[in-house]
C-alpha cells in the first residue's frame, strides 16, 4: 500500500495523493469507509515546504487515469495526456489538530470511432480537518467540489470523471462531497464514532439511466480497545443509492471486525 523513497523534502513512490487527508477519516469499523472520503494511493513525486512550525505546503505530480463514461462509444479508449497535478497547504497543532485545503488539475481524454479525440479539464478542492474536542473526543469533516475528480472518491466504483453533453463534446462531471465523523470516549478502552457521507453528481447527457447520481453513507460504532494495537468493534451500517433515472435503493447491515491499530500520523512531513 506504501511503497516510496524520501530524499530530504522530495518523496518518490506510491502514497497519499496531495489531495488526500487521510487523518481526516471517522474511526469506521468498516475498512471502506465513508463514500465522499477522498481515497487515494497513487505512484508520485511530491515536494514537502515545512513553511513554519505548524504550517506545511505540498506540491505534487501523481499518476493520471482517465475515467470517461464511453456507454455511447463502447471502443473508445481512454486517454491520459499529463499527470494530474496537485497541491496541499496544511496547519496542524498537537493540542487542537489539523485543518488542510487541497487542490488537484487534471487532463482527461477519450479517444474513439464514434467520439473521436476529445479532452477536457478537471478540477477540484477538498477542505478537510480533524479536531479535538473537549478532553476526550474527536470530530473528523471534509468538503469536497469540483468538476472531474470522482477519480478521487471512496465510491469510484464505475467511470465518472468525464462524459458526453448533448452536443458530443466531452465534458467534466460536477462532483460534491460531505463528510462528517465525530468520535466520543466512553472509558480508556471503549469509544464510539459516528459518521455521515454524501455524494452528488450532475450527470450528463450521455450517461445511461443506470448511472450513479448520489449516494448517502452512515455509520455507528462501539470500539473495545483490547490491546494497544488491538480492538474488537461492532457496527450499524446504513446506505442509499439513487440512480440518474431516479430508481433508488438503501440497505442496513451490522458487521463485527477485528482492528488492527496503526499510527494516525500517516501524512507529516516529518
């Protein structure tokens, strides 16, 4: 999952996208996670600036991809003309937490029979921070928007990045996320997290009445901590689907699982 070289502020390899904030993530038993969570692991190059002492710019190139809904030409392909770029700026305390505003640019291109060569302009920011509130608890949020970027998303399960308008041309699909996770320590060894996520896309003309429209992600725990880096968690799942005709579904689930514990330090440049 991390596969990378660092040589003094330039990092090399496979890790946290720069429009990723991983210690954003509520504290889900369920190893997805949220559907608006931006999730993203890419192969990249990435300049850290450690501005001041809380205080933290990234810049990075990563790997492009991209996904273009082809349902009206079956044997385009898609086409990745530059990697996608991105940049992060990044105020963190010990005692309070963190705040982090992303952005990321992107090209994506299609190239088929029927389409022919197109290419068009992605882009997004992602607002997101985990803070610590009272002695004990925690509240986790992200804002997510932009035009291109499903790419990103926990739930890119199907080609959303890019479709046809009305008039052929190749066009960005509007994106928006919300994220919110809250987490409450009962005692020393057991804590509780609640968590929302909501997605929403514009769909575009080209797309097929099947095609994701918006989704709704809930989630409600109970977490024994049974050793350091060992805790047993049962959880209450809740998710809805609406598709672009309209046809809709949800469905509920409680799962146990088993967690291994791991540091939430994942993104310092430290």
């Amino acid at each position: 999952r991390q596969l990378y070289g660092q040589i003094f502020n330039v990092v090399l390899g496979q890790s946290f996208s720069v429009f990723e904030d991983p210690d954003a993530w509520p504290d889900t038993v369920d190893y997805e996670g949220p559907n608006s969570a931006i999730f993203a692991r890419r192969p990249l190059v990435r300049y850290q600036w450690q501005v001041a002492k809380k205080w933290q710019l990234n810049f990075g190139l990563e790997k492009p991809s991209s996904e273009v809904d082809t349902s009206s030409d079956p044997d385009a392909q898609q086409v990745n003309h530059a990697p996608d770029g991105g940049l992060n700026v990044r105020w963190e305390d010990s005692k309070y937490g963190h705040v982090q505003l992303g952005a990321i640019f992107r090209d994506i291109g299609v190239k088929g029979p029927i389409v022919g060569n197109q290419n068009t302009f992605g882009w997004g920011v992602n607002l997101s921070t985990s803070l610590n509130v009272f002695d004990r608890d925690s509240m986790q949020a992200q804002l997510t928007y932009g035009q291109g970027l499903f790419r990103y998303f926990n739930d890119d399960f199907q080609n959303n990045d890019a479709a046809f308008n009305s008039s052929g041309n190749l066009t960005a699909i509007p994106a928006f996320g919300a994220m919110i996770g809250y987490t409450h320590k009962w005692t020393d060894t057991l804590r509780s997290t609640a968590s929302y996520g909501y997605v929403h896309l514009d769909n575009e003309f080209s797309q097929q009445p099947n095609a994701y429209h918006l989704t709704h992600y809930a989630s409600m725990n109970l977490v024994w901590q049974v050793r350091k880096r060992l805790s047993l968690g049962l959880e209450g799942l809740y998710g809805f689907k609406e598709e672009k005709s309209g046809a809709d579904g949800g469905a509920f689930r409680i799962q146990i699982g088993a967690v291994s514990q791991y540091s939430t330090e994942r993104y310092r440049g430290d």
